[in-house]
C-alpha cells in the first residue's frame, strides 16, 4: 500500500537590495509568493544569516543581486563561494519606481521577481583574479592622471597671470620644461606676489613630478599583469596595455560568463539595436554597455584608420558606398570587438 503523498518542496528565489551598510532581501517561492523579507548588516556575520534565513525557507534556486559591481560584491562572491548561484539585477527602470514607489523592500521584491522571469541571466564578475588587479591599479592610474593634468594647467595658468618678469622668463616653455624650471624654484620669503606665484609653481611642479613617476609605476605594473592575463590580447593590430586594460575589465575574471561575441559586444556598447517600424529597416546607436571598453574599441579603430592598409581600403569602400566616417567606424568597432572576444577566449579557459 502507498504511503501518504508528501507536496514537493518548492524551491525559492531570494532578492537583494544592497547598501553601504545593509543589505535587505525578499524570498520569493517558484510561484511567485512572498515568503518573507530581512534586512542584515553588510558583513560577514550579515551575509551568514542571510544564508541561514533563507535555507530555513527552502531550498535556494539562485540569488538575484542588485549592485554586484558595488555595495552587493563582497555577498556575490562570498554566496558564490558557499556553491550558491548568483545573478546580477539591473536597477528598476524610473518609470517603473514611479508606478510601484520605491523602497528597500520593495527593490528587493523587484529583484527576485526579475529571476523568476527569466530578465536576469547575467552572471556577476567574480573578481578573484588577474583582472580585477588590474582593475584597481587602473582605478589608481586614472586618478594619478586627473590629478596631473590639473596641476599642469594650474601651472600654465599660473604662469599666464604672473608678475611680467616672471612671465616672460617662463614664456613659451612645454609643461615638461616648466615643470623642471619650476620644480628648482627659490622663492625665499613671502614678500610679494612674484616669490608666492614662485612657491605655488613649485609645488605644483614637485606635484607633477611626483605624479608622473606614480603614473610610471602604475603602467609598469599594469604591464606585466595585462601580458600574464592575455598575451594574444597584445597581439591585436592597435591594442596597447591601456586598452588591454579597459577590455579585460569589461570582461572580468571569468570571461566564460559572457554567451558569445555577440554577448560581448553587447557588453562593450557597439552591438546596434534594432530600430525598425512600417516599411523601414534600420538600426540604430546602442548608447548602453561599458563606455570604457566602448572608447577602448573606438582607439583601435582609430589607429587602424590611421595606418592599417586593409582598415583603409575598408574605409574607402564604405566611403563610396554612401555611409558617413561616423557609420564606418561604428561598423569597424563591432569588428574590432569580434577579434577581441576571440582572443579573450583563451583567459581563464573561456
């Protein structure tokens, strides 16, 4: 004789709205059920309870998290490192948070409820790896960089508003010459505006300086992480460790999450959206993706324009056919970003 028929135990989806501090979740069922909400701190000890309270609901079909790159990275990887899947949940739309309101709660909800729908399927970066070295250091090297094109044209505009003799000594000089005049300035004491604009041109100099040899660093090292990632990345006509970079961080350390070129491409923003209607075919500009690896697509095109023969037969066929420089470099970028993701495809076995 059979026994009792016991129901299945459902297993559920939990949304995550991240913050500095908190992070709040809602466990929903296959069904669409709410089956509860939490609100834990944005530690550890946090992330454990969260875990805890979820499996005494049932068993986990998948996190969605919201701000995987950001306040919801330290719970991606720590939940994918306990063997639980991760997916990453793009922000509400505004007019959707203008119909529903907004709250933690309810972001969470939006999360888990994106999950059950099958809208999100992308797999966060697990920044474990070469790559994400690479990331922070370039993190470093852009602000280095800011900071020292601040300080060289606050030295040219110094210049250009000093005392007449000091003016026309300086006059005419590049930023590379200024900054080693100025760095061996004297001013001695402060008694008029000539011996301050002095002291300020030093130490702007000095600052220079001193930047510059930081940035030095930061490619030397940059160098020989990007050459250790992807070798053949370097091989690619056009490509050079800043844009290496940029490409790799786009991807992350693990590149298998991305499903293909076309994936990819989406990625770097240079895959074009349909944009048709009626008895018009056409598509247009995709202004999404990462801009970063965006720009970094767009250099390459730009140095093959410059000195490539087969880019510029390229472009004078196109140029015949009617399209604009706009259009054709658009078309060579969504090229470039083929040849890229078939060179990604030997990181960390893609």
């Amino acid at each position: 004789m059979a026994g009792p028929m016991v129901a299945p135990i459902d297993r559920i989806v939990v949304g995550v709205d991240t913050h500095r501090d908190v992070h709040v979740a809602v466990a929903l069922s296959r069904l669409g059920t709410c089956l509860g909400t939490i609100s834990v701190p944005s530690t550890p000890v946090g992330f454990a309870d969260l875990l805890h309270w979820a499996s005494a609901l049932g068993p986990i079909l998948s996190f969605g998290i919201e701000g995987t790159g950001s306040f919801g990275a330290g719970l991606a990887r720590w939940l994918t490192a306990q063997g639980h899947a991760v997916l990453e949940v793009d922000r509400p739309d505004r007019r959707a948070r203008h119909r529903d309101g907004r709250s933690d709660p309810i972001d969470a909800e939006t999360a888990a409820r994106s999950v059950l729908s099958g809208r999100a399927t992308g797999i966060p970066k697990s920044g474990d790896g070469t790559v994400e070295m690479v990331r922070v250091l370039r993190v470093a090297r852009r602000s280095a960089m800011k900071a020292r094109t601040q300080a060289a044209n606050q030295l040219l505009a110094l210049v250009l508003t000093a005392p007449p003799e000091l003016r026309e000594a300086l006059r005419g000089r590049g930023v590379p010459r200024l900054v080693e005049v100025a760095s061996r300035f004297r001013p001695g004491p402060l008694i008029d505006p000539a011996s301050a604009v002095k002291q300020a041109l030093r130490h702007l100099a000095r600052r220079h300086a001193a930047l510059s040899k930081e940035i030095g660093e930061l490619d030397r090292d940059l160098a020989t992480l990007v050459v250790e990632a992807a070798p053949g990345l370097l091989a690619i006509n056009g490509v050079g460790v800043e844009v290496a970079g940029a490409l790799l961080v786009a991807a992350g350390d693990n590149p298998e999450r991305l499903r293909g070129e076309a994936s990819f491409a989406r990625l770097c923003g240079v895959a074009p959206l349909p944009a048709s209607s009626g008895l018009t075919t056409r598509h247009r500009l995709n202004r999404g993706g990462d801009r970063s690896a965006n720009n970094a697509l767009w250099r390459i095109v730009i140095v093959r324009m410059g000195r490539d023969p087969v880019t510029q037969r390229y472009v004078t066929r196109r140029t015949e056919e009617g399209l604009s420089k706009g259009e054709i470099i658009r078309c060579l970028k969504r090229y470039v970003a083929r040849e890229v993701f078939t060179a990604l495809k030997g990181v960390d076995g893609l």
